[in-house]
C-alpha cells in the first residue's frame, strides 16, 4: 500500500483502530486515536503496523490498573 506524503488511512485490526499517514520523507507516522500518547513509525506500512502494535503494548503495560468497580462488603 502506497499514500503520497500527507495523505492519511485508518485501519482497524482486532477492533483497534490505527492512523497512518505517510511522511514526506518517506514512511508512515502511526498513532492510536483511543491513546493520544501512542505514536510510532516505520520506513514501510508493515514496519510501521509491527512498531505501532508493540508501542501500543507499551502504552497499556504503563497504564495504572484501572480500579475495581466491586466494594466489599463489611463483615
């Protein structure tokens, strides 16, 4: 798959949609709209899927738990 510089594709693979768009020095920049903080690249469109998948690993590993929404009861 080949965009010309600036042009911008969404995919969605396991229900997480990914934006790419292809840089004017050649490659993709790719980020996750679900986690602003989640941008990565690659000098081809594979490349920068692999990349953005790990870094997305590495946003939710970082992530604090989210907390529970069960409260204990008193005893």
């Amino acid at each position: 798959m080949r965009l010309k510089a600036g042009d911008m594709i969404a995919v969605v693979k396991d229900g997480i949609e990914y934006r790419f768009q292809a840089a004017e020095e050649g490659g993709y920049v790719v980020s996750v709209p679900a986690y602003p903080s989640c941008i990565s690249e690659g000098d081809t469109f594979e490349e920068a899927l692999e990349n953005i998948e790990d870094a997305l690993l590495g946003c939710l590993a970082a992530q604090p738990p989210a907390p529970s929404s069960c409260k204990r009861s008193p005893s």
